[in-house]
C-alpha cells in the first residue's frame, strides 16, 4: 500500500509569518518614527496588526488602508508593497523542531506545501527559514493561478503526489481557506488554531493542533496516527 501524502500551508503553520510581521513592523516604525508618535505607538501597532488580520487581507486592500491611516509614511500602496515583500521574509525566523519534523516525514510519505501568496515573496520566506531543500513540491497561488480554497491549486498538488484526496492530509491554520477548501475536495484536514476557537458554522477539521512552530510533539502525534 503506498503511503499516505501530507500537504501544508506555509504562513502560520511550517513558518511563524505573525512573529515576522511583528518585527517587519517594528523595523516600519524604526524607519519611520514620525508616522507613529511615541504617544500612541502601541495602538498604532495594534491597528497595524488588525489590518493585516494575520495575512489574511488582500495585500492590495492593506497596502491602501495602512497608507490612508498613516499618510506621514509618505509611501503609495504599491511603494508599501514593495517594501513590505522586500523585508518582511527577512524576518522569518528558522524553526529547527519544523526542519526536523519535515524531514521525517518525507521519509515516509510524500510532503508538499500549498500556499496562497506570489512566488518571490513565499519561495523567499520558504528560503530563509531553510525549508527550500526539503520541500521541493511547492504550489503557490501567484504560480498556479488559483488560491485556496479554489480546488485547483490542490488538484495541481494531488496530479504531483499521485494521489487520492481521501490519502491526503492538509495542514493549514485558515478556517476557510485551508480547512473548509480541502475538505469540499476529500482531503483529511488539521486546524492550526493559535489559540483560537473553531468559527460557528463551519464543519469541523479532522483534527486541531495549537501550534507547529515551537511546538511539533502534537502534529507529530497525528501525523503517526495519520500516515
């Protein structure tokens, strides 16, 4: 019988891509102070962090309210664009547990990663946190044409893993994007929850996890289970 195949999202789930968006906005205001008075830094940080609503919000819709809310950037939409896909990969910190964890799986089934984003700013962050040699199989919106939850962007990954969707498990932190978009396909799912609660209304992933950076033991377990 031929093994089981694990697919995962990239942002939030094998990299820390809040942790980076947390520095890359620190470094924002060190090169900007003036567009953020010491007096209300940290609300601006925090409304900062909910425009971008974990990656989430489409990029051209950030660029243009973070720009609108803070015109003493003195930055266009897309020149805030260019910056942040510039930087913000530089910031991804290397998670030698998830190295470890990639690894062994690919020992045993095959792995792939199925992310949205462009092609130059996820293959970089893939890049700096030293993932590129292990995961060689990497489909991403920007080179696809189709983001989750579209079933095409996961069909391109099952036709490269030869595989069955009821043989795949999707790991992915997205509610809708990565847990609903699979399952609509076949495919097993696990929620990397960050702490938060399952949304009302949406059928539930296959299995949850906190956290994979950090913390690999509980995706380690269902994974065993799994493959």
């Amino acid at each position: 019988m031929r093994p089981r195949a694990v697919f995962f999202d990239l942002d939030d789930t094998l990299i820390d891509r809040a942790g980076a968006f947390a520095s890359y906005v620190e470094d924002l205001i060190i090169r900007h102070p003036h567009a953020f008075p010491e007096s209300h830094r940290a609300e601006d940080v925090a409304e900062l962090h909910t425009l971008d609503g974990r990656g989430s919000t489409d990029r051209t819709a950030f660029c243009r309210q973070v720009t609108e809310t803070f015109p003493g950037l003195g930055l266009s939409p897309e020149e805030l664009w260019d910056d942040m896909s510039s930087l913000l990969p530089y910031f991804v910190v290397p998670s030698m547990g998830t190295l470890a964890l990639v690894e062994g799986l690919r020992k045993r089934a095959p792995v792939a990663v199925v992310s949205n984003g462009s092609g130059r700013v996820q293959r970089a962050k893939l890049e700096r946190a030293c993932l590129t040699p292990h995961l060689p199989d990497v489909f991403l919106s920007g080179e696809v044409g189709a983001e989750k939850p579209d079933a095409r962007i996961f069909q391109a990954a099952l036709a490269r893993v030869d595989r069955a969707p009821e043989d795949v498990l999707h790991v992915g932190d997205d509610p809708e994007r990565d847990i609903v978009g699979a399952s609509r396909l076949g495919l097993a799912t696990c929620w990397v929850s960050h702490g938060r609660r399952w949304p009302h209304g949406l059928s539930p992933p296959t299995f949850t996890v906190e956290r994979i950076t950090g913390n690999t033991k509980p995706l380690a377990e269902v994974l065993a289970r799994w493959t």
